[in-house]
C-alpha cells in the first residue's frame, strides 16, 4: 500500500483507495458480495495475485470484509459500513469520467462480455414484463482477443435477464447487428440512436415491440445524452443476491 506520509485525510483515503485496480474493485462490490472468480470476470487484465494483494490491503483497512461461503469453498467478498460510505465517490467517478473521458476509449478497452453483463444490471427487474422475450445480438469489429464473443443473447423474463454466450435455444425475437464501438458509444449516451442507425453502425431487425422493449429497458438515448448510471443492486436482485450467498 501506498504511503504519502502526510496526517490529511484526502491522503489517508488515498492510501486505501488510489492503488490501481482497487476502485474497480470498490465498482463491482458496490452491486453486491462476489466470489474472487466473479472479481476476476469483472477485471479481465487483472491477475489473481494482484487481486488477491488487493481484496488483503482491503481487508486491513475495514473497507472489505472476507467470509467463507456459506456452501462449498472459496470466500465472499462484501463492503463494510466504510466501504459503502464509497459509493458515492464510484458515482461521482462515473459521472466525471462520461463528461471527461468519452474521447478516451480505445479498441482494447472494448469487451463484448463486460458490456452485455454491464447492460444486464442496469436494468430494472420491475420493468421487465411478463412473458419471453429474447433478442439476439451480433457484433462486428471486436477486439483479436474477443474474436470468438461474436454472438450474444438476452433472454428477458421475470425476475431477470440472462445473458448467454451458447444459443439458449429460443428464436429470437429482435436481431441487434453493430458495431461493438458503436453499440458501446450508444449504451454510454456518447452517441444517440438516430445517428447510430442513419450511419449504420447498430441496426434492428424483427419484432418492434421487441426492439422498442430492448430500448427501453437499456435507456438508449434518440440523442447524445450523459446518462446516470446505478452503482447498486436493484431490489429485486438484491435479494437474490441474499439468497445466492448463503
């Protein structure tokens, strides 16, 4: 851990927080306890000993608490009373960086999975409506290392979304075909959905009411506009989430 030597409680909050890695962390437990393997999913260029070196550094501090889990082997991970006292900052982080930092993204930067499991939790279970509806994704212009991640889908039925790799054996409702930096840009509000499809970078095939639901489920935006994001489980999930733990 980084030390700056000064009793100034800006560095002292920095000592715990500032290392790299660790507001990523602080992000992901914000939304609720997680296993070191969904850690690892969440942070792809992050190795299991330095996550390790920081959940440790974390747990020191009071910001994280370590439990066994409750059923088989391995651990949870879940904020303390001090680190829930962050979320706003990771709020404030995320609004900061949509102003400031939409010129930033570059193609590495770009993860079919982190953006279909990112979607996924953005969504409000009470807004999902009865019944099936899957939609089917289909995206060009990956990274090398995501070659193989072109096909994605969503599975809409209460409570959830599931979000498949494989097929899940459905037929799709809708079809999105887009570009992943397009699709991306648009999922942020840095891009609207009327420039996104007169350009051709994300298009819509299939049933409209299964294209107007993914959108509204999504927020996406007719217009560039700084979306708010939510760094915390929805109620719904929150329970779930309850569940799954014990």
């Amino acid at each position: 851990m980084v030390r700056y030597g000064q009793f100034c409680p800006v560095a002292k909050a920095a000592e715990i927080i500032a290392d790299r890695w660790t507001p990523l962390i602080i992000r992901e437990l914000c939304f609720g306890p997680s296993t070191f393997g969904q850690l690892l999913f969440a942070m792809p260029l992050i190795s299991r000993t330095m996550l390790t070196q920081r959940l440790k550094e974390l747990a020191r501090s009071e910001t994280v608490a370590i439990e066994p889990k409750a059923r088989g082997r391995g651990h949870l991970y879940r904020l303390t009373e001090a680190g829930e006292g962050l979320r706003p900052l990771i709020e404030m982080m995320g609004e900061w960086g949509q102003r400031w930092t939409q010129e930033r993204i570059e193609e590495d930067d770009l993860d079919p999975a982190l953006l279909m499991w990112g979607m996924s939790r953005q969504i409000d279970p009470a807004e999902v409506p009865a019944g099936r509806t899957v939609i089917r994704f289909e995206f060009r212009g990956l990274p090398q290392n995501s070659r193989s991640s072109r096909y994605w889908w969503y599975v809409i039925q209460r409570p959830q979304i599931e979000v498949c790799l494989k097929n899940p054996g459905y037929e799709a409702d809708a079809v999105v075909s887009a570009d992943l930096a397009g699709f991306s840009k648009l999922w942020l509000g840095y891009i609207g959905l009327d420039e996104a499809r007169a350009n051709g970078r994300v298009g819509f095939h299939g049933s409209a009411s299964a294209i107007t639901l993914l959108c509204r489920l999504l927020r996406l935006p007719t217009q560039p506009t700084q979306k708010k994001f939510r760094f915390g489980p929805f109620p719904d999930r929150a329970a779930a989430s309850a569940v799954a733990a014990e």
